[in-house]
C-alpha cells in the first residue's frame, strides 16, 4: 500500500519524475532522446554538484536523517480535509447503483461545497483514484463488501467510481437483476468486460442470529451467536479484496429493546454489555480469519467505526452542516471510538496480516456530509449515513491504493538509482 503514497519530503522529486514520465508520452522519438539525455545530464550535473558543494560525511548523515521515520512518516489517516475544486469524482446521477436515498444533490440539496473536499495526510498524499489502472488491475478478481449500511455505501460508491471509466455502462449489471435495498443480504455487481465483481453482504452483526433456547425469559426474542460467525462466511472466503465493518448495530436500541440478546456456546448471556459482546465477536471474526482465509491471496481489511453526528440532549436532533468542523467531533472522542480502539486491539493480537483502516477520526470533522433530509424520506433526518459522492469515495481512494500497489515502482526504481548515483 506505501507504494501508491507519496512522501512530503520526498514529493517534489516523485512529481518531478512523473512529469518526465508524462512528458515522454506525448514526446515524439527524438525529444525522448533528447529528454533522457536531459535526465542523465542532471543526474551527473547533480552528482557533480553535491560531490563538490558537500562533503560526504555530511550526506551520510542526512541519509540517517532521512531514514528516521519520525521526520516524515506518512500516517493516512492523520490529516486535515483540504478545498479541491477536482472533486467530486462522479456524477451520482448517472450512476445506477448509487441508492436514491444518498444522492443528496439528487434530492434537493442547494449547497455543494460538501463535494469539494479531499483529505490530505499530513506527511503524504493519496493519489488520486485512477480508474483505468484499477479497472485493469481488477480484471478475474472478487471484491466483497461485508458489513452494516455503511459497509453498502462504500459499495455502492467503489461502482460509481469504477463506472466512470466504463463506457458502455449495459455491460455493468447486478448478476441476479436485484434492486439496491435496506435488507437485502447480497448484492453483486459484474464489470463483464473487465471479469470481475465488487459484490455487498448484508451481515451486520458479522456473527449468526441464533433461536432462542427453552426456558428463556420472555423478553428473549431472538439471539446472537457471539462464537459463530455468519453462515454467509463461506461465500466471503474466496475473494482478492475483502473489506469488513460492524459496529452500527451494537447498541441497546438494536438489540436489548428489541429482545435480541447474546448467547455464547449455546448459553444465554443476558447479562453481558454489548461492548464485551463486541469484543467476544470480533475475536470470533478473527479467528475466522486465521484459519478460513489465505491472506496470501485475500488482502483482508476492517473499517473502523464511522462517527456520526447527532446532537441534542438525546442525540435525536440531526444539523447537517456547510462546512467541515473545524476539530473533530467530540462525541467521537467520548465515545464512539470505544469501538474502533476494539477493533485495532483485535487486529494488532491477530496473527496473519489485516489492515485496519482508521476512518473514525477522518469521518468525525464530517458533520456536513451526512444525508440529513436530503433522502429519498425526508421526514426521517440522517445523521449516520454520508452522501454519495462524499466520504466513502475517500475510503475508497485509499482501498485503491492497495489495487494499484505496483504503479509507482519505475519511480521508486529510478529514486534508488539516483540514491546509488549520490
Ligand atoms: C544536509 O544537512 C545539513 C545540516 O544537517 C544541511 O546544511 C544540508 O543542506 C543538508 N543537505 C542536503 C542535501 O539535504
Ligand atoms: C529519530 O527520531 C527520533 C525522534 O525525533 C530521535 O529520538 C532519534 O534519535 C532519531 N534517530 C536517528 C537515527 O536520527
Ligand atoms: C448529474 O447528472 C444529471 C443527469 O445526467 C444532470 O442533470 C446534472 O446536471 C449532473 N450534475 C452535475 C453536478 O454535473
Ligand atoms: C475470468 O476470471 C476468472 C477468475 O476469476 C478466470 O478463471 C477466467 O478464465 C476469466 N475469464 C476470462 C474470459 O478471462
Ligand atoms: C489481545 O491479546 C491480549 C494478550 O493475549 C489479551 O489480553 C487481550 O484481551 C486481547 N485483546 C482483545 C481485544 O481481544
């Protein structure tokens, strides 16, 4: 993944590179001669010149410098939201398999600046979603989304941005002719030209729903099975890319006021808070992982929890703004990242390799975002979920890094030759 990220303090050279790389392309043969010959002149000018102007013990000890990661470490997740007048990167109109209820432009949103934004890493950039590559990258591979609502948006918005690079948009269909819906368990999406799918199971809780054993109290309605993960869990397994969440479903409302509570080896735990019951599933989940998944050829990652932004004494009042806020959300910080800190513990004890993407502390200075009323019900306010196009889109910026991993090694290449040459 490091491979499609671009170092500060290593940007400009990397530009620099890729503008060659560009300008080749439109160059005719003899400016590429010329342009090389360009290259290898400042290449030795430049060998020249720093072997004169400095002597090398002071090299030595800037490559030491520059080796320690503390200096510019690029942490993704770590930045601010930043104006890019490039954005948004697709029209939800025209896109079939963004859901109606998230296309808040579509539904009479007036304000766009929302569209506007990308998130910039303070140390690097994630380059931007370059759909050919991706398109060509995905071809004979399986992409599966598994999780809650939020888990079918960023779904729903990966098809969007793939469809763009697409142009006969026929040859894009779901493959048992679904319609997108709130409780649909599967829904799979063929690019046929391309051979492959970005398919959606429904699996909120990632765990079974269990029946309830005799003798159980009344309020008892139904079950879930901490220690059994979903029955859908084989058709997930053979898969390249393979992206989890859970977390929306694990509140009181969900669950105990509904009748629904945890079992574990058969037994009931009425007790049990829904944050151990969190934890006891995930560690369900990864086990799972651990021994049902190859990860030498599934790439397995989990989104951490998605801040919302509900306010009000009870967290019923739903204001969607224009702008970003200016810090991040304070009922993330407080509690919602409970979840999250449980996933990272999960994935860092686990023993094959899982990526944890740390979307909570990007989503929460999201408050404009959000659906608000601008869905396809505008008498039910949305604090929870995000307009398409919007915040899944940077989710998925950064899952394509992972697709187009290999796209910077001439760069990289040339970089350590010019490190050699120094
Ligand atoms: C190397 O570091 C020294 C001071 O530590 C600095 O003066 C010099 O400009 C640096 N050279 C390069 C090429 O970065
Ligand atoms: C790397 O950075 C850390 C923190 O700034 C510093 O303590 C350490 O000495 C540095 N290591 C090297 C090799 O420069
Ligand atoms: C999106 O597409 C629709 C339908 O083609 C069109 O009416 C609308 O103007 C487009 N919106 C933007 C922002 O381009
Ligand atoms: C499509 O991809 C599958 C692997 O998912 C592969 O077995 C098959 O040969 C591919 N078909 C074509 C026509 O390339
Ligand atoms: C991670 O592993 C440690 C040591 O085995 C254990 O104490 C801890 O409970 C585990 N964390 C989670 C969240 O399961």
């Amino acid at each position: 993944m490091a491979a499609c990220l671009i170092s500060t303090h290593r940007s400009s050279i990397l530009k620099w590179v890729y503008r060659k790389r560009f300008l080749f392309r439109s160059f005719n043969k003899f400016n590429v001669i010329s342009s090389c010959l360009c290259i290898l002149l400042t290449l030795v000018y430049g060998y020249i010149y720093l072997c004169k102007a400095i002597p090398p013990v002071t090299i030595e000890e800037n490559r030491s410098i520059n080796s320690n990661d503390s200096k510019g470490a690029c942490d993704l997740y770590d930045g601010t939201w930043v104006l890019d007048e490039n954005y948004p990167l697709y029209n939800a109109s025209q896109c079939p398999f963004a859901e109606n209820s998230f296309n808040c432009l579509a539904n009479g949103r007036r304000d766009n600046k929302y569209l506007k934004w990308r998130w910039k890493p303070k140390n690097c950039d994630i380059s931007r979603f370059n759909v050919g590559v991706v398109l060509e990258k995905l071809r004979g591979k399986r992409v599966v989304f598994v999780g809650d609502s939020l888990s079918r948006t960023q779904w729903e918005s990966m098809i969007c941005l793939l469809m763009n690079g697409v142009t006969d948009k026929t040859s894009v269909y779901e493959i048992n002719g679904n319609k997108i819906s709130k409780n649909i368990r599967y829904l799979g999406v063929r690019f046929s030209s391309y051979n492959f799918t970005v398919e959606f199971y429904r699996s909120v809780f990632l765990v079974q729903i269990g029946s309830v054993p005799r003798h159980a109290p009344k309020r008892v309605r139904s079950t879930i099975k901490l220690d059994e993960l979903d029955k859908f869990s084989s058709k997930w397994i053979d898969s390249d890319i393979l992206v989890f969440n859970t977390g929306h479903w694990w509140n009181r409302a969900k669950l105990f006021e509904i009748g629904c509570y945890f079992k574990v080896n058969g037994r009931l735990k009425l007790g049990m808070s829904t944050m151990a019951a969190y934890t006891t599933a995930l560690n369900t989940w990864a086990s799972w992982v651990e021994n049902m998944v190859n990860t030498d050829r599934t790439h397995v990652f989990f989104r951490t929890f998605e801040g919302s932004h509900w306010s009000g004494q009870n967290g019923h009042i739903c204001k969607v703004t224009q702008n970003p806020l200016a810090q991040s959300g304070r009922e993330y910080i407080e509690y919602r990242s409970q979840f999250s800190d449980i996933i990272k513990e999960v994935v860092n004890n686990m023993s094959v390799p899982v990526t944890t993407m740390h979307v909570t502390h990007m989503g929460s200075y999201r408050s404009d975002a959000h659906v608000g009323t601008w869905s396809d019900n505008p008498t039910v306010p949305d604090c929870s979920h995000w307009c398409l196009p919007g915040v899944p889109d940077t989710w998925n910026e950064i899952l394509h890094c992972d697709f187009v991993g290999e796209m910077l090694i001439l760069p990289a290449a040339f970089l350590l030759l010019m490190g050699s040459q120094l």
